[in-house]
C-alpha cells in the first residue's frame, strides 16, 4: 500500500539540515515507521504532544520509509525493526546512503544483543524497546536528534556501541532464539518442508512461519540456502 503521509510540512531544501543546524525554536521534524496503524497512531500522539517535535509523515514499510526520508528529509526515523518485505535492518541502511544526514532511532519488542547489533551495524543511532514509558521515548528521540546515541536501559545487556559492531551477528550463536526458534531452525537446515515441520512440532502454518521468520531474522539470515551454510558452521549434526 503507498506510504501514508502526515502534517502540512513540506521537505526543506538546505544545504545543511543536521538538528544542530536548525533554529531552536523549530520543532524536530520526525518520520514514523510502523506496518502496525495502532501503535503508530499512538506514538504520533505521544510524540506530537509535545511542542518541540513535530510528526511530519508516516511509513507503514521500509520501502515507503526509504522514500519518504529522501523526500521530506526529517530531523530523525522512528524505525520499528520488524517490517513486512524489507526489514528494518534493511531500511535503515538505505536510508543511510539516501539521506545520509538524518538521525535513526530503532524500536523493537526485541531485547536480544544480536538484534540491537544488526540495527546498529546497519546505522541506527539508537534503540529503543516498545514497552519503554512514554517519557522515556521522548527522551530517547531528543537524546538521538541530537546527535547522542541511546540504549534502552531495559536491555538485559547494554556493552559499549563499540563492542556491538565489533563482531558478526552470526557469531553470537543460536543462543539469540528462543527454543522453539532454535527447534524449527534446525529442522529447517536438515531439509524437512514446513508441512513436515508443522506435524512434527503440531504446530499450525502460521505459528510455524512465524518461528521460521523470527529465527532468519535474528540470525541475519535471508534464506533456507543461508540457514543451512550457517548450521554447518556451528557443526549442527543430523540428530542433535
């Protein structure tokens, strides 16, 4: 579906739109990236209540994000992590190459290290958990427009920005999945079809690709192809 569009402020064409280059009494100008229209409008109204941001569009996919970043050049992308068809991993690296001076503050019902390292690797600023407090998202949106970084003090573990882009996502291991994940990913790398899967686990098709896309995403991985390349890495055996 086309992006939806939000506020009257059309994008500014200036040589240097950094937060810091912006007059002080002009609000932030935000992006909101959500396929869920619940939870966005609820960020729109937290976020527009206050006087110094201002919502100035909406994307329901990382595509429409990407686009509406070139376009209206915001001060700083609200970017949920999990996004139909390009993720937010994804979205994040384009909109750093298409508009490269705008600040990205990821959001994400996931805690896991392996997850906040892809967001940051791909170059979000920031990361912020959605059962995080309303005051604390304001804070985490003005702390990364800026120009600061932002972790979720939530997170179980919060190491150094720099040690999180230090190593691969794939080197944390299947520790990052859940055991249910971690049950379906390895039934995956064997060649079992999800019908064969779904009866095995008695679990419905929907559930099960549910697990299946929660695990290739939290292990980086795009494809079955990829899944299985990385369960001969780890020295997955045909029975464990």
């Amino acid at each position: 579906m086309p992006p939806a569009q939000v506020g009257s402020a059309p994008p500014e064409a200036i040589a240097d739109d950094t937060p810091q280059a912006r007059s002080l009494s002009k609000p932030l100008r935000l992006l909101l990236v959500d396929d869920h229209p619940v939870l966005r409008a609820g960020l729109r109204a937290i976020l527009s209540a206050q006087p110094d941001l201002d919502v100035v569009a909406e994307a329901d996919s990382g595509e429409s994000a990407v686009v509406l970043a070139r376009e209206f050049r915001p001060d700083l992308v609200l970017l949920d992590f999990s996004l139909p068809g390009m993720t937010g991993a994804e979205a994040a690296r384009a909109i750093r190459v298409e508009a490269p001076l705008v600040r990205i503050l990821a959001i994400s019902v996931h805690d896991e290290l392996a997850i906040v390292r892809r967001l940051l690797e791909s170059g979000a600023d920031g990361y912020i958990l959605k059962r995080s407090g309303c005051d604390e998202l304001v804070h985490a949106v003005r702390t990364v427009a800026a120009g600061g970084s932002y972790l979720d003090p939530k997170l179980p573990r919060r190491p150094a920005r720099a040690s999180l882009r230090a190593s691969p996502v794939h080197d944390l291991g299947v520790e990052v999945l859940s055991a249910r994940e971690a049950e379906v990913a390895r039934l995956l790398a064997r060649g079992l079809t999800m019908k064969e899967i779904a009866q095995q686990l008695a679990l419905s098709p929907r559930t099960l690709e549910s697990y299946r896309a929660r695990a290739m995403e939290k292990l980086g991985l795009k494809s079955r192809a990829d899944l299985i390349r990385y369960a001969i890495k780890r020295g997955w055996s045909g029975t464990d």
